[in-house]
C-alpha cells in the first residue's frame, strides 16, 4: 500500500511554555521596602515616593551604607 503525500510530512511538537506573572499591576515588593525604609529614615512622603521609583537601588543602597 502506498501512503498519501499528506501522511509522509513530519509533524513537529511544539512545547508549550507558560509565563507566570506574581504581580501583574500595581507596586513591587522592592519598592514597598525602599518606601518603609525610606519613611522610617526621613519620616517625609516626597523622600519616600524618589525612593520607591528607584526601589531596589535605594534597598541596596541603605544595606550597603548602613
């Protein structure tokens, strides 16, 4: 018996890879602990808010000079 041309292809797997997201919106980890160190230091909101943008930098920052 012969095989159709359809049949003859290799089909290829393709892997499914999912992405899981643990915060999709909304404010990070980092920058909630630069915002509490922040406050804590300089009890100011305008400090705190520079502090959260740069979030994970400040963290370092303060561990390292402190």
């Amino acid at each position: 018996m012969r095989r159709q041309d359809g049949e003859m292809k290799k089909v290829k797997k393709v892997k499914k890879i999912e992405h899981k997201t643990v915060v999709k919106n909304g404010i990070g980890f980092g920058s909630v602990l630069a915002i509490t160190i922040s406050w804590s230091v300089h009890h100011s909101i305008i400090w705190a808010i520079i502090h959260g943008c740069f979030s994970w930098l400040y963290v370092l920052y303060y561990a390292f000079t402190r």
